[in-house]
C-alpha cells in the first residue's frame, strides 16, 4: 500500500535543490490519522532514542474549558494505518517522554495534574505507576515530564513541572511513585506580597542539560529560569519573551547554546552566559511559535512550527537572518503545536490540532555537512559542530 512513499522515504532526494541556491523543501510522506483522536489536538510527540522507527503521541484538548479524556498511541513508520499501542485516560494527556535506554517505560502528565508510567511490556491497559491518590499530586495540568538517571538505589526517575509552579521528581518504587518537591517557581514582582502565596508562575516547558547537573523552564510569563538540579535553587533567570513560552530547549552539541520560542512570535537563541538572547527571529507576525527543536545532525540547524500552519527551517551556518525552508504543511486554519526530529532519519513529524501527525522528509540543502579542504564532506563529531557554533556566536559576543 506504501510502496511508494517507503522509496521516498530511502531513496529519494530532491534534484531541484541544486537550482534553488541555499533554499530547501520538505516532502510529505506518511500521514498518521486515527480515527478517535480526530476530534482531539496532538499535544506532545516523542521519538523512541532505540528504535528509530516508534514515536509517541498524546492527546488532549487544547481548549481550557473543553475538556474530557485523552490518549496516548504509539506508531512506526512501517504501519501508518493503525498504532502499535493504544491507552485511553479520563483525562488529557499532555506531555510525553520514552525512557532514553528502557523504551518500554512511558511517561506522561495529564490535564488533572497526574503523572502516570506505562509499561509496554506488560500487557494492561491501565498504567503501571499513577499519581492520582498521592499527597504529591500538581493542583494543575502537567506541561512536560523527562526521565533522568537512576538513582543511588538503581530506582527509576523522573520529573515534572506543571500549572501550580511546582517541580516535582517522582521514583519508581515497586508498585508506587514516591515524590519529592525540587523547587516552585517565583511568582512575578508585579504581583503584591500579600497574594504571592496565592498565585502560581505556570511552568510551560524543560529541559536538562547533557552535561551538567542543571535544567530551563520556561514560564507563562515569558522568562525562563535556570536551575541548578545538585542545589535545587535558581542559578540565572532571562527575561526571554513578551507572552507565554512555548518550548525551551539545550543545544545537543554546544554546552552553552539554547533556544526558546513563545506566542510573541519569536524564536530565540541564547548564549547561557548573556542575558541577552544572540539571535532573535520574528517567524510570522500574528502566528504563535508553538514549538522549537534542534536538528540531531547540526549544532546550528533548527526547526519551528508555527500556527498558521508552516514549518521553518534554519541553518545558522548558511544563512543567519532568514529560514532555508518556509512551507505550510497542513490545511487552511489547522494549527501545527509540535515538532521532532527523527534521532536518526533524515525526517521529522509533526502534529496539529485535529489529531493528524504529518512526517515530512528534508530536502538535502536543509542537512548539508562541513566539507574539507578538498571539498568533501566531513564526517558528524561533536568537535566540528561545537567548531560551527563557537564561529558564530564569537563573532556576536
């Protein structure tokens, strides 16, 4: 049935490219429908780091005020017609994360403040690990939940911010998840003393550092917080956007590089040193950036989605001011919320807000390599991409 488009997806690149200059294209593959998470949007996707062919999505609603229940459905690539795995919840899902080395461990938030494991092995339809009778629980909906290394005990761990402010790691122990509170996000100086202990700062997005023990937040009011996972306190804070921010994320090569985006528009991309962000891109006046990722390939490819329905394509390297690839992906007045990139392929997905996941291929301008002097192309190392960023953001500082 898919013939075709699987000789797209390994074979086929784009010959048009050599006459566009440094411009790029995306080309549709496979499109991911299932038929009861139509009337609900795509609210996390997540690749499995093992098998490069199974990614995550969940489902929620959107809409505050219209909530109901939600899903969690697992694909690959060799079967778009129907999930591999399927769990249905009373509420909706709102963030996803597959262990990095146990990918049958499934993480998740819901929008009535739980967090919840499935275990893929274990055939249930109910998780294994659920926060809902726990003293622990978040007065809010979890906006993103990462897996972090075992503990001195060899138990699982993971953490989660949410709408009541708080940071919370949870372990997995036996049948139960054991919670303990990192940190609460300060609330803003406009709001007066009185009602601080009132009011909660949303965290809207996180994400660790690879190397050292720290991690962002983003927050609803636009800053994002730098904290440190050793001493549970705040590090440094930004002053990153006028609106909500969206997504947040570390650079997967630079130890110093990461990049943010919000409902004002922007995209920013941040030196850990300044206060200050060292790019600042204006994608579409009157379109929210719903979410950011970096390309596993480059240190200074990235990508956007925005909700008048585009993905935006950057390579620093080549061109700094404008995207290699603008391309609206989806129908008239569907909103594109999430974006990954594959960790391996040549390909990332992305969902919108009527249950649709989209996989898309890059054409072979949006992923060229640094060549050598005699023009070839130079193998992938951290050393030659940490080079790539260090050149541009010297020249900025």
């Amino acid at each position: 049935m898919f013939a075709d488009i699987l000789y797209d997806f390994m074979y086929f690149e784009d010959a048009s490219d050599a006459f566009r200059g440094e411009k790029g294209t995306l080309l549709p593959l496979w499109k991911f429908e299932y038929e009861k998470g139509k009337s609900l949007s795509v609210t996390a996707l997540c690749w499995d780091q093992k098998h490069y062919d199974l990614f995550a999505v969940t489902f929620g609603s959107d809409e505050f005020t219209q909530q109901g229940g939600g899903m969690l459905v697992l694909y690959t690539l060799g079967n778009p017609n129907y999930p591999e795995f399927i769990f249905n919840t009373v509420s909706g899902i709102t963030c996803v994360d597959i262990h990095e080395h146990l990918s049958h461990l499934v993480a998740v938030g819901l929008f009535d403040g739980c967090v919840a494991v499935y275990n893929l092995q274990k055939k249930r339809d109910e998780p294994f690990w659920n926060s809902r009778a726990s003293p622990g629980r978040h007065r809010g909906a979890v906006t993103q939940v990462k897996w972090q290394k075992d503990d001195l005990d060899g138990n699982h761990n993971f953490i989660s911010v949410a709408a009541d402010g708080r940071v919370v790691s949870w372990t997995l122990v036996k049948h139960k998840l054991v919670f303990t509170d990192t940190i609460k996000l300060p609330v803003p100086d406009t709001i007066p003393d009185n009602l601080k202990d009132v009011f909660s700062t949303v965290g809207t997005s996180m994400d660790f550092h690879k190397q050292k023990d720290n991690f962002l937040v983003g927050t609803e009011y636009g800053k994002i917080h730098k904290i440190s996972k050793l001493y549970n306190r705040f590090v440094e804070s930004y002053d990153a956007h006028f609106m909500n921010v969206t997504r947040v994320r570390w650079n997967p090569f630079h130890p110093d590089v990461f990049i943010s985006c919000g409902w004002d528009w922007m995209v920013k991309i941040w030196d850990q040193t300044m206060k200050s962000p060292v790019f600042t891109f204006e994608l579409e006046i009157g379109a929210a950036v719903t979410d950011v990722a970096w390309a596993p390939y480059s240190s200074t490819v990235f990508a956007a989605v925005t909700t008048d329905g585009k993905v935006h394509v950057f390579d620093l390297s080549i061109n700094e001011y404008e995207a290699l690839c603008q391309q609206k992906v989806v129908s008239k007045k569907t909103k594109l919320l999430h974006i990954e990139f594959n960790p391996v392929h040549p390909i990332i997905i992305v969902g919108d807000d009527r249950g649709h996941v989209t996989s898309l291929k890059l054409s072979p301008n949006l992923r060229k390599k640094p060549k050598d002097k005699k023009g070839q192309d130079l193998p992938m190392s951290s050393e030659v991409e940490i080079a790539k960023m260090e050149q541009l953001l010297s020249s900025l500082r």
